[in-house]
C-alpha cells in the first residue's frame, strides 16, 4: 500500500514538477478543551457545535438520573458521542451524559431480544451480544455513537430490506420531565412508543431499551473500485442482490468504490487494505495542490484509483460494519425515494464539479427499507440516502447550500443529525405524523424541559 501512496505522490510531483513527497506529511489537529471560569465547555466531534452550559453531569445511576432532572432548573439535553451535526445538544442549562448508565443488562435467548442501556457505545454492545448469542441486526458505519442518540436521530446502516435503527426496538424507557420512569412498547404506551423512537431526545432522557437481535453471524465485506458511470448502471440491482450495500463517489476523479456485505461461512481473514483515513488525507492534499488544474487533478487521481485492488474481509457483522473516522468533517444527509436517487445524485455530481473544486470528501450512498415510525426520515417509504461531507476546518455553507435545493427537489427527508436549514413548516410537510408527534411530546414535557432553541423552533 505504501508503495501505491509513493506512486500517486510521484504523479503529483510530476505534474507539478517537483521532487517531493507531498502525501506523506500531514499535521496533527489538536483540539484542547479548557474550563472558562466555572464552566465546562462542550462541543460535538466536529466541532461546529458548541456551547457553555451552566452544569455538565454523568449519573452513575437511574436514580440519580431522576434526582438530576427533578431537581435542575432550566433546559435539560442528553448527550451521547457528540457525532450529530446539527445543534441537538447546545443549552446553557445542564448536559446530562449517560456514558456511565451503559451495557447489556439483560437477554432473551428464545426471542433473540436483549435489553440495553442507553448509554452504550455501539462498538462496546458487539462482543457482549455476541458472548450470549446475539448479534444486531445491522449498524452504521461509525460505531462510537451512544446507543439513545443513535435511536434518537433515526441512525441507519445501509440495506435495502433493513430499516434504521429504532425499527428495531421493541421497548423504551426513559425519564420524563418530573424525574419519573416512563416505559412505553407497541401494546404499552402505544402512542408514546411511537413519538419515543425517534424524537432527538425532546420527550425525555432515555434510559433503556429492548431490541430486537438476531443470531451472530459473519458477514463477507468487499470493495470494488469502479468509474462512476459503471456504477450509476448497476447500483439499484446491485443494492437488491447483497444485505448491504453502499458506494462512494471521490469528486474529480470519475471513480467511486463499491462496498457490499453478504452473510458467509468463510473463515476470517482479509486482503490488504487500504487506510482510509490516510486516503482522505491524500485527498486533501491532491486538492490543495492541484486545485487550479481540475483535469489534470481528475486524470491523475483517476489513473491512481485505476490501480487499486479490490479488497475482501470477513468478520463478525459487528467488527465488519463499521469503519475507523479519525479525519473529522461536517455532513449533510437526505433521504430520498428510492426511485429519485440517481438523478439526484447526477445533478449533486455537476453541481459539486462545476463550481466547487475545494470539495474533496467523497460521498456516500446508502439505501433504508420504509417503516412507520413517525418521525423517521424512512416513513412510509423504500429510500436512497446521499451524504456529503466538508473537512471540519473549512466552512460548509456554500456547498451545503448549493446542493440542498437538489435533495428538496426530489422531497428529501434530512437526517435529524445532520446539517440542514429546514424550519418547522418545511418539516410538517414532509411528515403526515409531524403534529401527532408534537401533541404527544407537549403532553409529556408541557413545560418544555428538554428542548434547546433549536428543538423549541422546531416543536412550538
């Protein structure tokens, strides 16, 4: 792989006539976060989130939890793995973090259900589901998030059968705005349960939840390298054909990988692999160097692109799913229906080329089944989601909104954790449960406890 690295660094050396090894030096981002006066900073892991509270707390325990909210005063926010880009978290009130109120408490080995804390760090659940013959049904491919967020914000992996997350809880509990438990499931509650799946944390703190699971299995991961038109011709099939499947697009390449994932008996192993954190680095760099020279940068990368090997895993499902994220960005999501994906993405491509030759994350396709949650960026239909991402130290704005018209064009849902400029009339047009949702939300926090600015504009 190193010797790869050396031959696109000796391309862009080439082209530009030097001698150096531009791609095999990158800075170190450090972020250090320090107390301002009595008060504990906090940002999101991008850090275009930010905020002051005047308390921060981690309870140790349920009861401590309920002691906390009936006694605090102000707006109360949990916060799990700071990975949502939108402003969920920002209060001057109290954040209340669940890291310690985590783990699998308890198991069903008959119906394959288990119940979890929601607290849990998605990639901290695999091994103990595993050791008592459970496994989840699927995951997103960052598997730092706490497990309330991830429910929360509607958090998916990619399948065209496989819904997102929270359509695979089958009970909530959580801790309303007077300090009291809460438990609510399709037979118990039944109107809660469905506002509880996915309500960013605005009906209460969630403490606990029961999942559905299935067996352990080991899944078969591979990447192909394509062009992008190759791509776009068999995507759909290809989503139908595997469990899993997604793409990614590299803008000013005219390439793009596939990543599929198949159930397999295969023994573990893999093929060599490349890094890619290191990859988006490469990027970066390509692009600072070869901004000006769009052509040459597409011709050159591509060529690069054109060289690499397809790559095989096998692995747990729970090891397989999820990919190592240490170069930070911003995102944008949408979900769109099925069917207008790939025009969708067509006119995100010429957009993005056309007038944004900064922009050098790739985008990334995935596929959602519908369901009915009320809330859910999914409800009532099969979707294509796309996602693009700027790296953190740059702004956003101009490419977030130079593509969002496209994906409201086509009636796309945004990802409730990613950056979007949708009010509330926007939203209520986009969800036919939008006020059912707001009517049994006011009723459990009629003071309005747990909403921020952000979630107040969106819920009063």
């Amino acid at each position: 792989m190193l010797k790869r690295r050396n031959l696109l660094s000796a391309m862009v050396g080439t082209a530009l006539g030097v001698g150096a090894n531009p791609l095999l030096t990158f800075a170190q981002d450090v972020t250090t976060i320090q107390r301002t006066g009595r008060k504990l900073p906090w940002r999101n892991w991008s850090g275009s989130q930010r905020c002051e509270p005047d308390a921060r707390k981690a309870p140790a325990t349920l009861a401590e939890l309920q002691e906390l909210i009936a006694s605090s005063q102000g707006t109360v926010r949990p916060v799990g793995a700071g990975h949502s880009f939108t402003a969920l978290v920002p209060t001057d009130g109290t954040i209340v973090s669940l890291a310690r109120i985590s783990g699998v408490v308890d198991h069903d080995p008959d119906t394959l259900q288990a119940t979890i804390l929601a607290g849990s760090r998605l990639g901290d659940i695999g091994q103990p589901l595993e050791d008592v013959g459970q496994a989840l049904i699927n995951m997103p491919d960052i598997d730092e998030q706490a497990l309330g967020g991830c429910l929360g914000t509607a958090t998916h992996g990619t399948g065209a059968t496989i819904g997102c997350m929270p359509t695979f809880v089958r009970e909530i509990e959580f801790v309303d705005a007077r300090g009291e438990l809460v438990t609510c499931s399709p037979n118990n509650n039944a109107e809660v349960f469905q506002a509880a799946q996915v309500s960013m944390g605005s009906l209460g703190v969630m403490t606990r939840v029961r999942l559905q699971n299935q067996a352990p299995y080991r899944m078969r991961r591979e990447t192909k390298w394509m062009a992008f038109d190759d791509i776009l011709a068999i995507a759909q099939d290809e989503a139908d054909r595997h469990r899993n499947f997604e793409f990614y697009y590299v803008p000013f390449t005219g390439m793009g990988f596939t990543d599929a994932h198949d159930y397999t008996d295969e023994p573990i192993g893999s093929t060599e692999k490349i890094d890619g954190n290191e990859g988006v680095q490469d990027l970066k760099t390509a692009r600072d160097l070869l901004q000006d020279w769009p052509k040459m940068r597409e011709f050159i990368l591509g060529t690069y692109m054109r060289t690499l090997d397809d790559e095989v895993t096998i692995e747990s499902s729970w090891k397989n799913y999820a990919s190592e994220r240490n170069v930070r960005f911003n995102e944008m999501e949408y979900h769109l229906p099925r069917e207008h994906g790939i025009a969708a993405l067509r006119e995100v491509r010429e957009v993005l080329e056309s007038r944004h030759r900064e922009v050098f994350f790739p985008i990334e396709v995935r596929w959602v089944a519908g369901d009915d949650i009320w809330l859910s960026p999914f409800h009532g239909r099969d979707t294509m989601s796309i996602a693009v991402h700027r790296y953190f130290e740059e702004d956003f704005t101009p490419y977030f909104k130079s593509i969002e018209p496209i994906f409201r064009k086509y009636n796309g849902r945004p990802h409730w954790g990613k950056l979007n400029t949708l009010g509330q009339d926007e939203l209520r047009a986009l969800y036919p449960r939008w006020d059912d949702f707001k009517r049994v939300r006011a009723a459990l926090d009629p003071g309005g406890r747990f909403l921020n600015d952000y979630l107040r504009s969106l819920f009063t």
